[in-house]
C-alpha cells in the first residue's frame, strides 16, 4: 500500500531540485571520467569547508568511512571499540569489519545519545581490555555530548571517530558535528539530510596524515598508480554522486531550516498530550534527521497512523546488543535498560524537507485523535 503521507520521501528531494541536478549528472556523462576526478576533488573540498575541518576524502558509503577512520587510527583485530546500541547496526559493522570488538555504552535518556558517564564507567569496568577508540553517534540529528566525550577518550588515549551519518549541519556549543574527534563519518544514503541518488560517504578530519591514509585505503593503498604502499581496499565516491551531492549542500541549509520549522509544528500541535516529544539540548543545533516520540501505545498508534494513510518507522526496533549477530559481545545483557527501554516505545514520524505544514498537521490530528480514543 502506498500510503499518502510517506515517512521519507528521497525522490520529493530530487525533484525539487531537478533541473540542476539532471544538468549536473549530464555534465558528468558527457565528461568521461566517472570515478575519483573533479567532482569528487571539488565537494570533498566544499564538504571540509562547510564543516570548518581541514580535509574530506570521499567514500563508497558512511559504513566505509567509520570502517576507513578507524583503520587509519590503527584500531584492528582483536581490539575494542565503544560505541551505542541505540544506532543503526551499521555503526557496529563497521567495527567488526576492521576486526575489533564492540563494548556498547548506554544512552542519555532525554536525547537518545551516548551518556558521557555510562562512558566512564565502561572505560573503568573493561580497563583489561585493548580498548582503542569510541565511537559516539549523532543519532536523529541532535549531537551527542561531543566535548565531554572528547574530554574523557583524551584522558585515557583514545581516538574519537563520530558517527555523522544523522547529523549532517548540527552544531554543539557553536561548532559542527564531525570538528570535534580525531576523524568523523558522513554517510549521503539517499534519505539522510544530505542524500546522494544511490550510496556514497565522507571521512573528514582536521589532521593531515589520517586524511592521507584514508586517501590510500579507499583505492588499493596506493601512493601511485599501481604502487601499493599499504594493504587497501576499493571504497571511492563516483563523480555522478559527487556532481548531485555539491548541488544538494547548497540547500542543506535552507533544508535544515525547515526540518526544525516542521519539529517545531509538530512540537506546537503535540504539547500537552502524554506523549514524549524530542528534546533538544543547550548546547545544540539540532537537524531533526528523524522527528522520534515515545508512547508506551507505540505499536497501536503507529497501525492507526497507518489505517489513516501516515507512514511512520522505528529508528531502531533492536538495539545492537540484542541483535543475533551481537548477542556474543563482551556486555551483551547488562547496563543497557535505557537503549532497550527506547527501542520498545520510539516512532519516527514523517519528516523531510518537501513535507508540507498542512501534512504535518494533518499527521498531529491524527496523533490526537488516537490519544483521545485511547
Ligand atoms: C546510515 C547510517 C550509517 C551507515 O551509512 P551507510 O551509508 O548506509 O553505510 C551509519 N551510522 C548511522 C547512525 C547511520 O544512520
């Protein structure tokens, strides 16, 4: 069933956009070259300096560039690495892929983000353990807090590799998201706030030597053409995503701009019923990647919504530690109430740029007219 309000709608975006983009994937088929050349040069060079970092160096897609980030601090198998349960799994895959192990951290209750204490304790609790870096998320757009962590993985020798998949445009206490670790991870999935037509990704970092290394990694280790300096892997962003990409972060902006004026309806219409709606930080400039409430009715509401013609997802149903691949990890069970409390109650409601304020209405009517049958 195609359902009238969608939760996500990748293709609205194109289509505002239509006439340049469709200019620019021309440009690209006419030039002959498809993989690795000035597109490619150009937005890494326009995505560092939107995100005030010295360099960027695109990747095959925002799992390859956690992958690639950690590889370039050195983390490998046999090490450990902390991260959240409450992410997408590709947050974990990414640390499996380089051989490490993930040791999960619990969750802020208020803002679904790793709780800088939780962190402290694990790093105390695990000390026999070769734990290497941590992995924090900007989960829905609003950024974890990135100083404290910061603070903390200085203080016991840790690298910091943000997961920014979420939170492309947010800010902390003035500076974005991704400025703040040793190295950041951008992922341009087509319905992230800034979506490519197919996959693509984005290390960036403010230290030459890992945005070198990640610059060897993705092609084969190579310093030259065919001169392999270290053991490589094929992980390139393509010209046609790059040509798209530099269009779309012209409008990120404006883009961001109305996803908070949406959030703010939704948060206008909402105030006041039982439900637990978003919350947003001091310190942050949140990008409401995803617009996530909490009802103990979470199923019932999210099948009326459905039954009314409104799409609605759970960002994410498992946590990772409960997923069969992860449940062998070293804490697996325990200390994790928070993330396993969230995944039971969330809904993602429709939120993207080319949503309308009448839909976003039209979706709260529908919320409350649940809540009053309840
Ligand atoms: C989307 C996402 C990723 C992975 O990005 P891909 O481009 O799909 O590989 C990683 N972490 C988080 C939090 C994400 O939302």
């Amino acid at each position: 069933m195609n359902l009238e309000i969608p939760q996500t709608n990748p293709r609205a975006n194109y289509l505002s956009r239509k006439i340049e983009i469709d200019q620019a994937i021309a440009k690209v088929m006419d030039s002959g070259w498809y993989i690795l050349g000035r597109e490619v040069a150009a937005f890494e060079q326009e995505f560092a300096a939107y995100n005030d970092v010295r360099s960027a160096v695109g990747v095959a897609s925002g799992t390859d560039a956690i992958q690639l980030s950690l590889r370039a601090c050195g983390v490998g198998p046999g090490d450990y690495v902390l991260t959240v349960p409450h992410t997408a799994v590709a947050t974990a895959a990414a640390i499996s892929m380089v051989g490490a192990n993930p040791i999960f951290v619990d969750i802020d209750r208020d803002v679904f983000t790793m709780d800088p204490n939780y962190l402290e304790d694990a790093i105390s609790k695990f000390a026999g353990y070769p734990i290497k870096a941590v992995v924090p998320v900007h989960i829905y757009g609003h950024p974890c807090d990135i100083s404290a962590i910061v603070e903390i993985a200085k203080r016991h020798s840790l690298f910091v590799v943000e997961d920014c998949a979420q939170s492309h445009g947010a800010s902390w206490n003035g500076k974005k998201t991704g400025s703040f670790g040793h190295m950041a991870a951008f992922s341009f999935y087509p319905t992230k706030n800034l979506g490519a037509l197919g996959d693509g990704g984005m290390v960036v970092t403010g230290d030459r030597e890992f945005a070198e290394r990640v610059r060897l990694l993705r092609e084969y280790g190579w310093e030259q053409r065919y001169v392999s300096k270290i053991k490589g892997v094929n992980s390139r962003l393509d010209e046609l995503q790059a040509a798209v990409l530099r269009i779309k972060l012209r409008y990120l902006d404006v883009d961001n701009d109305h996803r908070r004026r949406l959030a703010g309806l939704y948060q206008s219409f909402l105030a006041g019923s039982k439900l637990e709606l978003p919350q947003t930080k001091d310190s942050a400039v949140h990008v409401f990647h995803q617009y996530v409430i909490r009802s103990s009715e979470r199923d019932a509401l999210r099948a009326f919504l459905r039954s009314k013609g409104t799409e609605t997802l759970i960002h994410y149903p498992i946590p990772v530690h409960k997923q069969p691949a992860y449940t062998g990890c070293l804490n697996g069970g325990e200390g994790l109430s928070r993330s396993e409390e969230a995944a039971g109650k969330i809904l993602s409601l429709p939120m993207y740029p080319e949503l309308t304020e009448s839909q976003v209405q039209t979706v709260a009517m529908q919320i409350l007219s649940f809540i009053d049958h309840q």
